[in-house]
C-alpha cells in the first residue's frame, strides 16, 4: 500500500512551528507527540510503519512531531512540558470535526489526560498505551532511584545517536526489546534523525518530572489503558496506577516486553481489537475466514518477513530476490487476503504467528 500523507506546519501559541501528519479517512485518531517522532522518516520506518498503516485504514490519523523534533522547529529554548500541552492544543486546533479520539503513548498519555480534561467536549474516547501519571523522578522514593534517572538523562546527553553499539543496543532495548535487528537498526536511525542529544536528554528530564495523578480522578470522557506487561521503559504498575485512579476506566494487559508493540507478536492484534471495539469500530475479520486465501509458498515466505517487520529491501536480500518482485508479490497477497495494507494483512491474518 502507498501511503499518502499531508504535512503542514502549525505554529503553537509561543510561535514555535510544529509538523503535523494527517493520513487516511474517516473519524479522527489524534495522537499526542512523544519522544521519538519523525513524521516523514516514520514512513520508512518497520517499527512505526505498521502503525500508521493500521491507523489510518478507516480513520484519519493525525500526529505531530513534538518541538525540537523531527519536522518540527528544532531550535526552541522552552521545552518544557507547559509548552508540549500548548502544542498539542494547537494541533488539535487544526482538526476541523467536532470530536476525535485522542491516543497517548508513553508520555504523550499525560499530554492526553490534560487535554481530555479541559476540553472533554472534544474527545469521544482515550486510549491510553504504555502510559503513566508520573515520571521516574515524580515516583521516585529513594535517592538510588533519582540517582537512576539523573544518570540516563546523562547517557542520554553523551550517547545519544552515536554509532557505538553499546549506547545504541541500551537504547533499542529500552523501547523494542523484542525487535528485529532490522527494527534494532531503523530505531538507532530515528534516533538520530529525531532530535539532538542536548534536546534528548532536555525531554527526558522534563518527562522525569511530569505529574498529573492528582487531575485524572476528574477524568469524564471514555478511556481505555492498555499496558505491556513486560515493559521495562514505564513499568506495568504504572499503568494499573492510572486505571485505579480515571473513574470507569477499562484496563486491558498486554502481553509483551515491548513499550512500542510490533506487528508481528501477538499483543498488537490484542490491541487493535481492544481499539476497535472500544470506540465502536467493526471487528477484524476472523483468521479462519481470511485463510480461505490460498498463498503459495513464495508468497507465504514474504509474508512472514513482512510479519517480523522487514521492509522491500531486507525481504529481497533475505529472499535473493529483487525489490521489485517482492512489491509485486506483496499486492498479490493483499488482494488475495482483501487487505489494503502490510498492517491490516498482520493484524486480520498473523494475530498470532504461532499458528503458521
């Protein structure tokens, strides 16, 4: 599938120029900007591809790059979490339909929470992922535990982006532990594409510090919080936490080591499944009903590649095949599935690749 995406700039309420990406059709999914964000880059990427892809199949997907990154205004003095909220009210600004859901991923879920809560009228479900009320330093109670924070926003600082395996290989771990070593290799890449180490390391210690357990009791939209329960970048407390405190929230555990799901385990059809009947969306459609599509074996082989999360070119390599062949084979298998996309032939067909 060719994905078309629309980028434009809208100014936050400083001045400061922030990259927004629309995708897709149909209700708006907003997501609030974290960490790692790069809206063009994204597209190429095997960790964040599937994602747009399933987003924006029957919605229109709107993300932004937070400041001081990817697309957006790089050089900004304040990088505060105030100004990350103010961005985000400008983005949301932009969104001509009355109401949309608002997604927040680590912590672009408190960026969400503050949203939801002073414009309620605006957000008809939160869904919450791999989120927290408070950074490390916030939870902290001991001094070895601060200590641990000051000492990664200092890695941060001094081996951000570097090509040294050892900084790029904690990194990577942090986030995709359970990736590929193509996904290992693209997620070293957005590293250094995203955001400088000074500017890294700055958003890092702000996030440190973000505290909003004592707003989300006042919480009254609709909200979903799913957590990984392996996730060793926002422990799986923290995601229990959040849904002791919103009223009526739904919790839902996830499966899987990782803070940003891949397509190719398990918890990502868990996931989308939980999205979609959440927010009223017609169910995937049931595997014994999509193997009824008959896949040669070649065609079976690059479909699983496609699974772990390889692109065109590492398909053809591992395949000795051209890229070509590989994106012609590619259209064949989703139109034999009726599936537009690398992300929809996952999340209907390879739930669980256990069974293949």
């Amino acid at each position: 599938m060719m994905l078309r995406q629309t980028i434009r700039l809208s100014k936050s309420r400083d001045g400061t120029a922030i990259a927004v990406a629309s995708c897709g059709a149909g209700p708006v999914i907003l997501k609030a900007a974290h960490w790692l964000s790069h809206v063009d880059h994204d597209l190429e990427s095997p960790v964040w591809r599937p994602w747009v892809e399933a987003l924006s199949a029957n919605h229109r997907y709107v993300r932004y790059d937070p400041r001081g990154c990817g697309l957006s205004e790089r050089y900004v003095e304040d990088l505060s979490v105030a100004r990350w909220y103010e961005d985000l009210e400008a983005v949301a600004d932009t969104i001509d339909t009355p109401q949309f859901i608002l997604l927040g991923l680590s912590q672009g879920g408190a960026l969400a929470i503050n949203y939801a809560l002073h414009y309620p009228e605006r957000v008809s479900h939160l869904i919450l992922m791999n989120a927290y009320s408070q950074g490390a330093w916030t939870r902290a109670k001991t001094d070895a535990e601060r200590l641990e924070c000051e000492t990664l926003v200092n890695f941060v600082r001094i081996g951000w982006g570097r090509e040294n395996p050892a900084f790029c290989e904690f990194f990577t771990n942090l986030f995709i532990p359970g990736g590929t070593a193509e996904q290992h290799r693209w997620w070293g890449e957005l590293e250094r594409l995203t955001a400088s180490p000074e500017v890294a390391s700055q958003l890092l210690y702000e996030m440190h510090r973000i505290d909003v357990l004592d707003l989300v009791g006042q919480l009254t939209v609709p909200t979903l919080i799913l957590h990984c329960r392996g996730d060793v970048r926002v422990p799986f407390g923290e995601g229990l936490k959040l849904a002791a405190a919103i009223p009526h929230a739904e919790f839902v555990a996830l499966d899987s080591r990782n803070h940003v799901l891949l397509p190719s385990e398990p918890a990502w059809r868990v996931f989308f499944d939980h999205l979609a009947r959440f927010t009223g969306q017609a169910p995937a459609r049931s595997l014994n009903g999509l193997r009824q599509a008959t896949l040669t074996p070649a065609e079976e082989a690059v479909l699983r590649l496609m699974a772990e999360g390889l692109d065109n070119r590492a398909i053809a390599e591992r395949l000795n095949k051209s890229a070509k062949t590989v994106r012609n084979q590619l259209s064949t298998i989703f139109d034999k599935l009726g599936v537009r996309s690398r992300a929809e032939a996952i999340v209907s067909v390879l739930g669980n690749p256990g069974q293949h």
